[in-house]
C-alpha cells in the first residue's frame, strides 16, 4: 500500500513539473498580427491560467498576417500584393512586408522553412501549379538572398486548399474570394522533445 502511495505521488509530482503554462499574447502592429504562445514555468495539473492579449489599434492596410504559436510560425502574404497579374516577379514595393516575414523567422529557429505558393481557380491545374511553384520560389529567392540561414524548402499548390469559395452559391464568380485565395504563406514548424 506504501508503495503503491508513493508511486502515485511521484507521477503526479512528475505530471506536475512537466505540464506548461501557455500565454497567447496577440500583436498587431502596423503591418503584422502575430498570435504568439510562449512557455512559462510549471503550473500544477488541472489549474489553468488566463490567457492575455494585447492589441494596438491599426494594422496600417498591410496584408500580412501571421502567427507564432511555441516555436511554430505561419505567415501569409498576399500575391495580389506581392505579383502583377499573372507574373511570378516580386513588385519593388513588397519589400518592406518580406522584410518583416523575415524579421519574424531570422534568428528564431534553425528549423526548416517552407514556401507555399497558391492561385485561385482560373486557368489550368498545370498553368496554375506552375505559376505558384514560380512565385514560391520568387519568395524563397528574395529571403535567401535578404541572409536568412534557414533551410527553405517550396511548393507550389497551384488552386488547391483554397481558403476562400472561388464562386458564389449561385455559381457565379467570386473575385474577393478568389483574391484571398492568391496567397503565399511562409511556414516554420518546430518539432520539440522534452
């Protein structure tokens, strides 16, 4: 029975230790959201902790949004904003929102990053995949040669995982959907051990 005692003891003590406070702290700055979740000390099993948020007022027009979620980071970028029409070469103007993806990887994690590159619906799966295969790589480019040291991996997915409806109920066409559909995202995700 005594050991029976202290064997519960010393997992519970243990499940205590291990188990992590997680604070979400939402940012939003002139061109960037970032939901970002850290880790704190231990806190003991089954007492949770409030989850702070912290916002400023003006996201400045910018179509970047992302996120950092423990060592995990997802950016998107619009590619009517990175692109012309129908164009994989990145406008002069879009340096300023690459270059905050850019501080928002740099320096953060030695892990892999990856460039999805996306369209909408119009024209033809090949047309289409080669097309966001191009643009994925116009980023990767632009962040290799900006210094970032991390591996960057691309891929061009062309109209699939659309985010948006390319067209209405009615089967009509949708340009705001298909607009946030046109989309590059930056994607770093860290696998951690304990």
């Amino acid at each position: 029975m005594r050991f029976s005692y202290i064997l519960a003891m010393s997992t519970l003590g243990f499940m205590a230790c291990t188990k992590t406070e997680k604070t979400t702290v939402v940012i939003k700055s002139d061109s960037v959201q970032q939901n970002v979740l850290t880790e704190n000390q231990s806190e003991i099993v089954g007492e949770t902790k409030p989850t702070t948020t912290t916002e400023s007022s003006d996201n400045g027009g910018s179509s970047l949004t992302g996120s950092v979620s423990n060592l995990n980071i997802k950016i998107n970028l619009s590619a009517d904003q990175l692109f012309d029409f129908d164009k994989a070469v990145l406008k002069p103007e879009v340096d300023v929102e690459l270059q905050k993806a850019f501080d928002d990887i740099n320096g953060k994690t030695e892990a892999n990053v990856l460039v999805v590159g996306y369209t909408d619906a119009k024209g033809s799966d090949s047309y289409n995949k080669r097309l966001s295969d191009q643009r994925a790589m116009a980023v990767k480019k632009w962040l290799e040669d900006k210094g970032l040291k991390n591996q960057i991996l691309t891929e061009g997915k062309g109209a699939k995982d659309p985010i948006a409806p390319n067209t209405n109920p009615d089967g009509s066409d949708n340009p705001e959907g298909r607009a946030k559909n046109r989309r590059v995202e930056i994607k770093v995700t860290t696998q951690k051990s304990i």
